[in-house]
C-alpha cells in the first residue's frame, strides 16, 4: 500500500494527468487506494479463519487432558464448532460486516471490548514508541549526516543497526535486568494504587496517561509516565534505528542538491544549510516510510507488550492464540490489519497531496 | 518562517503547562487503603460459576461466592457454609438446610430456592467452559421451602456429592440477578453484586486487575477477612517474580518456575511458603499399542519402568522440590492415600528387579519404547523431566526410549487414538477426595482411553464411592492403590506442592494452603 515515488522531472515524456469519469487523477487514486483495503481484508480474514481451524479449538486445548473424547465433542457441539467450516465462515463475515465480532470462546468477552479497551493500551504504547523513535531517530541522523564518516556517524550507522535488528524481546529483557534493581518498573501500564484510582476516571478513555491527566494528580502522572518508559524505548529503539539511518541517507543525498550548493554559494552558513534548506526537504521520505512503519510498530507491540505485561491488542492476541481462541484473534488481526491498511492510505494520500513527484 | 515557529513554540508550551496544571490540580480524592496485593499468572475464565470450570476463575469465586459447604482453613473437613446441615435423607436424597437471615451484598435474601437456581441452571446452560460434568451425578435439585434444599443423586450413597457441592459447580448466585439460560458477563456479574462470600468485588478489568472489599455480612466458613486485597494478574511468571521480589506485589501465588522458587528462596525479604498439593504428573501406557506379545508381557514392561524410575532425583534435580515423589496414584495428603509403588517397587531404582520382571515374562531386551511428552501444556520443565525419565529407563540397557513431542491439540487427539504407546499427562483435582484421582482414571469408558477395564477394580471403585464408613472406604481406597502399582495402567511420577512466595510481613500464607487447593484471601493480612 505504500506509494511509488516516481520523479517525473526525470522523465521527458511525462505527460500532464487526465481526468476520467468526472474525477481528477488524484481523486481516482485514493479512491482505489481505499477500494484495495476491502479485498485486502477478505484475503487476511479468510486465511487467518482457515489457519486458526488448522491449529487447533479452544476446549481441546482447555479439557483435552482430563474429558474424554465423546465430552470433547459434546462441547464442541454446543459452541457451534462441529458445524460444517463453510457454514461458520460465511456467518462471520456476515456478522463483522455488521461490526459484530462476537464473544470470545475461552472467557466470554465482546471482542469489541477487547478491540476498544486493550486497543487503547496499544495505541498510548505506540504513542510513546514513536515519541522516542522520532525523539532518537531524527536528531541523530541529523548528526549523522553532518559528521559523515567520522566516528560519531560509524558509532550512530552500529547503533542504527543494533536497534533495529535486536529482537525486541531481547531489548526488553535486558532492559528490565538492568533496571529491576534499581526498583524501576518493569512490568504493567502502572502500579497496582495507580491503577484501581484511575479504573475510578469517568468517562474514562482507557489511555492510561490521559486517565491520569483526568484525575489530577501528578503521583499518577509521574507513575504512568514511570510505566510507559521501558516498553517505549525498547519499541522505540526498533523504529528510532530505522528513522536515524532513513534521515541520514536522506539527508546526505539533500546536501548533494544544487539548491543547497547554490545555497552554499551564496555564502549561507553550513548550520544553517542543514537545518533550514536540506533537513526538512530530508523527511519526506520518513512520512511515507511512517506507513510501513505503523505495521511495524504493532508487530512489535505483540512482544514488548507480552514482555512488559503491557495489556494491549498484541498482548491480548499472545494469549488468545495460546488458548486457540478462534473469534478472539480472528477479531484482533482483522483490526490490527484494517489499523495498518487505514494508515498506509492516509500516508499515501498525504505524499500524494504534497509530493509533486507521485504520478498517480 | 521564525513567526511560525514561535507561535508553535508557545502553543506546545501553553499545552505542556495545561497539563502539568491539571496534573496538579486539586484531584479527586482516591480510597488507597492499606490492602494487599496478590499476583498470579492465572487467567479468568468466568466469574460466573455457570461458565467456568478452571483455577484462575475458581480463585475469584472463592472469595465473592459463598457454598453449602466448605472447607475451614488448613482443615479437609468438610464444614457448613451458607448451610446449617446437610445430610442424606435416603440413600439418594441429599438435603440441605439453609442458614435462615443470609443476604447477597445487594440486598436480596440468599434462599433455598436460589441454591436450587444455581445448581440448576449450570446443567441447563452446559456452557462449553463450564462446570456441568461435575454435576453427573445429581439427577435432580429442588427447593422444599426457603431454607432446605434437596438434591436427588443418580446413585445410591454418593460419598463423592457433597464434595462436588464445594468445586466449581458449588457457588450460589442470586437468582434475581443471574440469567437462568445464559452465563453472566463479568462486568454484569460485579455490577450485579451477587456475591455473598467474605469479599465484595469493587474495581474490576478482566485479567488485568480485580479489587476485594470486605464484606461486612459475610457469614460463613472462612471467618473474618482481614484486609481488602487486590488481585493482579500476569502473563509472565517472570514479571510475577520480579514484583513480589521489589515488593511491588505482597503474594505471588501460582505459577512461578521452579528456578525461580529456588532463587526466591535465597532472598531474605520474602519467604517461600508451601503446603501440600493435588496436582499429579504421570506417564499413561496404551494397553494396546505399548510393547510387548501378550497382556504378561506388556504388564512386565510397566513393572519393569516402575522398577527403573527415580522419583527423587526428578523432584529435586529439575523441579527444585517444587514437586515431590508421588508413590501411589492418590497422593499424599489425600485420604486413604498409602505408598503402593514405594512398597511394591522401592524408592531407589532396582534394575536386577527390572530384568528379573522382563526375564520372567520373557521380553526381549531392550524394550523399545516411544515415549511422546508435551511442550506447552504442563511448564517448561517437561523437557528435563522427560529427558531424566528416558536416561533412568535407559541406565542398565533394560529400554531403548526414543522420545517425541507434539503441540497440545494435537497431542489430545492424537493420545485418545491409540497413537502414543507411552505418554506424559497430569491431572489437577476437581476436589480433594481419593476417588477424583481413581474413577476418572480406571472406570470404564474413562478419560484417559488406554484399553484399561477391570470387573474388579470397577466393583472397587463402586463400592468405595458409596461407603459411607469411613476405616471400610479407606480400607477399600488401599486395596485400589495397591492393584494400580501391580498392574500400572499409569505410572505416577511427582506431586505438585502448592507454593506462594509473600512478603516476610504479610501473615496467614501457610494457612490457606492446604489439601482443599482454594486460596482463601480471607486469611491473608499484614
């Protein structure tokens, strides 16, 4: 879903775009930009309903070691598992077309109050991780690019590369090792005081920080903020490494311009060539890369969420698809895969609007 | 450009102090308390008891939900609840008289006919995940009056009922709140207040955090409670050790690793504290697809690898002592339990008695033996258990154990169609009494379908189910254990003790930790 960022100045024979059916070029792409989420969905839903079939039910997976056979099968007739798969797949999709994903079948939630309630936990998470992604990544390739191939640019490229290739669970551990001592907190959205007063903030947006905000006390704030640090950096980190080497490749290539050598020319200082003229020209690529990055961001959300106890949607999905909770994580993928498509398009449909270059 | 960017300065700013003002504005007031905090890596299934049949959601029914009958701290005795009496009436009627004045915390009265509801509707709900199995053998419930309730059983003195009145399928709900048809959502169910047990439930997040106030009207088994307590749950058993050991988190009660119990231990701000456990861990043999010729051969086998095993070492080298030597099929602790394997086949390995056994029955040696275990289902330990199983077996070239492992489902199904001649299982009790461990196990038609049938072992099961004197049930229970460890249709391994680490200030742990496996946070103070 990403767009092709074409540089038509590069190629003479662009021609002008034309309108069709009454809609400009624009208009036209989005619009089947927007049309390709459906299909897309269908395919993701149709084959995670198929592939959880394959790997198991969820009561053989509870009783399978103390019912017998003929039990089991009683109760999966009376949860509706022995109908034929055909049957039970054409009556999901008619019921989440509805907007009903149903109740889960291990521990009889709405898994729209999973979505909405466990995806707000995500979504603060994310927040954070990409609050430290772009408070690492950006400045720091910044630097980079400035101290090309010196030694705080070939410490920034391994540091780049050790964030982003270290498995995030990895990162997780050794950073509560090396904070747990200390009395940091290393597991939970907050401490346990924290918690049970803010499950009191009415209406309560389930977003941790603003819950507290809400309630007006700055312990709570502090103790939140306090929560959110482990988990945000070691998501962070994975996004932060890609951004800093994204800004300085980007940026390296910017300083090459001709506007920024006549810039030069004319007599403008270095700090200011960097800062003013290349560095933001540099970070359009970072906006369209964003897209990509959001499926990053809840690939990872799934182990630092289980690794920090961080109850989110990929928290919720490790342990539904641990129980083979068929409508759970069918609920869960199809959101988290509507969130990543949902997020593409409107990064493209950003580029498209700013970046003269895109030839839709 | 330099404007732009100041206004976007002193509006970030104008933002950052609005928040820093409302975070210090004059709040709400919040009710910390002085209660405790329980961690656990159990998970809720339901809080309604038409809905769930499993340890995390029985953890929270026995705080909120009162039982006919139930078990006084550190006690196996059976003790009334929101009963006065219970007793049979006939042979199979089992009745009930209620204590006259209970209430539910929302008002309502707690009758005979809403323990009659209760019971009822889990049969008629038979929810997937529910506790209706357990109620086989209640044929009918009725409420007389509003004080006595009688239950009709399908066989003629079952000392097993009143047992099942204490499990999963035991809580009484209020019947004006709770669906006749439907299982309860947890939310409904805490906004309902239905609850007549020594704790209310106040904040509720499923799995992630569940508040237990006090209830002042509670009368019943368990006594006073003496702290509000705060029920955290966690995926990570490993998160769970690092906050009890901050002590973030005053109890961590089910399930931490054995290393982990074994580098607690060393700590000096908690202490460990155990009691005894329910929990079996076996190897199943399949009479049928097992080595050897002939029923001789095959019964030599099993003796042989009962000779050959090493209890001890197993509990200690991979399990830290979190698990102890089972040496019967009930074990200890149990009622009626005895040693038969201790006896029978010794404590130490004894393979000239292994040889012998196979010798005489005239097996070839080595036997080859396809041994399947499973990854994800009983911890992570299973590997080094199983690998120390297949090294005794293997010490003296009496067996040739290849071992193979299979992913849980798969490993359900495939156990119960003769596809494993020789497989790991465990078993959790549904209650604390001898024949949970032997009826579900050797009657016919039993869960684990490994061709075991015997007339006489189903006499004794029958006759030890409904004898309703204590010294000829016991006498009965020991001769069922003795022809276990003769036959070995299963091959006990270890018992698992029940272990909670607490904060050194938090008292009556240890109390609440005995053979009736239920967690009382009533005990628990600081």
């Amino acid at each position: 879903m990403t767009t092709d960022v074409l540089v038509a100045a590069d190629s003479p024979a662009a021609e002008p775009p034309q309108r069709r059916g009454g809609l400009s070029p624009l208009a036209r792409y989005l619009l089947i930009r927007l049309a390709l989420i459906v299909p897309m969905l269908w395919v993701l839903v149709t084959l995670v309903f198929f592939l959880m079939r394959v790997i198991g039910d969820p009561i053989t997976a509870a009783q399978g070691g103390r019912l017998t056979a003929e039990q089991i099968a009683e109760r999966k007739a009376e949860a509706g598992l022995d109908r034929p798969i055909l049957t039970q797949y054409v009556e999901y999709l008619g019921d989440i077309v509805r907007g009903d994903f149903g109740r889960t079948l291990t521990d009889n939630r709405e898994v729209t109050d999973i979505l909405l309630v466990n995806g707000a936990a995500t979504l603060e998470l994310s927040f954070w991780a990409l609050f430290v992604a772009f408070g690492l990544g950006i400045p720091l390739g910044r630097v980079a690019a400035r101290h090309r191939d010196r030694w705080p640019d070939v410490v920034l490229r391994l540091f780049a590369i050790v964030a982003y290739a270290a498995p995030v669970f990895f990162v997780g551990l050794l950073l509560k090792l090396a904070t747990a001592p200390f009395g940091w907190p290393t597991a939970g959205r907050a401490s346990t005081a924290t918690e049970l007063t803010l499950a009191k903030v009415d209406p309560q947006t389930n977003i941790m920080i603003v819950d507290a905000i809400l309630w007006g006390e700055p312990r709570y704030v502090v103790d939140v903020l306090q929560h959110a640090v482990l988990p945000a950096v070691a998501l962070g980190l994975l996004t932060g490494g890609v951004f800093l080497r994204l800004v300085r490749v980007n940026l390296l290539q910017t300083l090459r311009a001709d506007y920024v050598t006549a810039a030069r020319a004319k007599g403008v200082p270095e700090r200011k060539v960097v800062s003013k003229h290349a560095f933001r020209n540099a970070l359009v690529p970072v906006v369209t890369v964003m897209g990509m990055q959001v499926a990053m961001l809840l690939a990872g959300a799934v182990l630092t969420e289980t690794t920090f106890e961080w109850k989110g949607i990929g928290y919720e999905l490790a342990q539904y698809l641990i129980r083979r909770d068929f409508l759970a994580v069918q609920g869960i993928v199809t959101v988290i895969a509507f969130i990543v498509c949902v997020a593409s398009f409107v990064i493209d449909a950003v580029v498209a609007l700013v970046d003269p270059r895109v030839r839709f | 450009m330099t404007l732009l960017r100041r206004r976007m300065t002193v509006l970030a700013s104008a933002a950052l102090a609005g928040s820093v003002l409302a975070a210090c504005g004059a709040g709400q007031s919040d009710d910390d308390g002085d209660s405790l905090i329980v961690g656990t890596t159990d998970k809720v299934v339901s809080i309604d008891p038409a809905g769930a049949y499993d340890n995390g959601s029985m953890a929270v029914q026995t705080q909120v939900y009162q039982y006919l009958l139930n078990f006084p701290p550190g006690s196996t005795e059976l003790t009334p609840d929101a009963a006065e009496e219970c007793d049979f009436e006939s042979p199979t009627v089992y009745v009930c008289t209620i204590k006259s004045g209970l209430k539910f915390a929302n008002g309502n009265d707690l009758t005979a006919s809403d323990v009659a509801f209760s019971f009822q509707r889990i049969v008629d709900i038979n929810d997937p995940n529910g506790p209706a199995s357990l109620l086989g053998a209640m044929k009918k419930v009725e409420a007389r009056d509003d004080t006595t309730v009688a239950f009709t059983l399908a066989a003629p003195n079952d000392q097993t009922f009143p047992q099942v009145l204490v499990t999963s399928a035991g809580p009484i709900v209020d019947e004006e709140t709770y669906p006749a048809d439907e299982v309860l959502d947890d939310d409904a169910a805490v906004e309902a207040n239905g609850f007549s047990g020594p704790y209310t439930i106040g904040e509720y997040k499923k799995n992630e955090l569940a508040e237990f106030k006090i209830n002042p009207d509670y009368d019943g088994t368990y006594g006073e409670p003496k702290s509000d307590v705060t029920l955290r749950y966690y995926a990570d058993s490993n998160n769970l050790k690092l906050d009890v050991e901050k002590g973030d988190i005053d109890v961590a009660h089910r399930s931490l690793t054995p290393t982990d119990i074994e580098s607690l231990e060393k700590s000096d701000d908690v202490t460990v504290h155990t009691g005894p456990g329910g929990e079996l861990r076996y190897i199943v043999f399949n009479l049928k697809t097992m080595p050897g010729d002939d029923d001789e051969q095959k019964q030599a086998v099993r003796q042989a690898a009962a000779y050959l095993l090493d209890r001890e070492e197993i509990s200690t080298e991979v399990y830290k002592g979190t698990y102890t030597p089972a040496y019967s099929i009930v074990p200890e602790g149990q009622v009626g339990a005895t040693e038969a394997f201790k006896d029978k086949y010794g404590a130490k390995p004894d393979p000239d008695a292994a040889r012998k056994v196979l010798q005489d029955a005239g097996v070839s040696t080595p036997v080859e033996l396809n041994l399947q275990w499973n990854p994800d289902h009983y911890g992570n330990s299973s590997d080094q258990e199983y690998q120390a199983v297949k090294r005794q077996l293997e010490e003296g070239g009496l067996f040739s154990v290849k071992l193979q492992s299979t992913e849980w489902n798969t490993y359900s199904e495939e156990r119960v169609n003769d596809a494993y001649p020789a497989y790991q299982l465990g078993w959790f009790p549904d209650f604390p009494d001898p024949d949970n461990y032997l009826t579900p196990f050797f009657a016919p038609n039993n869960f684990l379908q490994s061709h075991y049938e015997d007339d006489r072992m189903t006499k004794l099961l029958d006759s030890e189910r409904t004898d309703a004197d204590q010294a000829s049930r016991e006498a009965t229970l020991a001769k069922i254990q003795e022809m276990v460890a003769e036959q070995v249709p299963v091959l006990p391994l270890l018992t698992g003790a029940q272990v909670a680490v607490a904060g050194n200030d938090v008292d009556g742990v240890s109390e609440t930790l005995d053979p009736s496996f239920k967690f009382r946070f009533s005990t628990l103070s600081k």
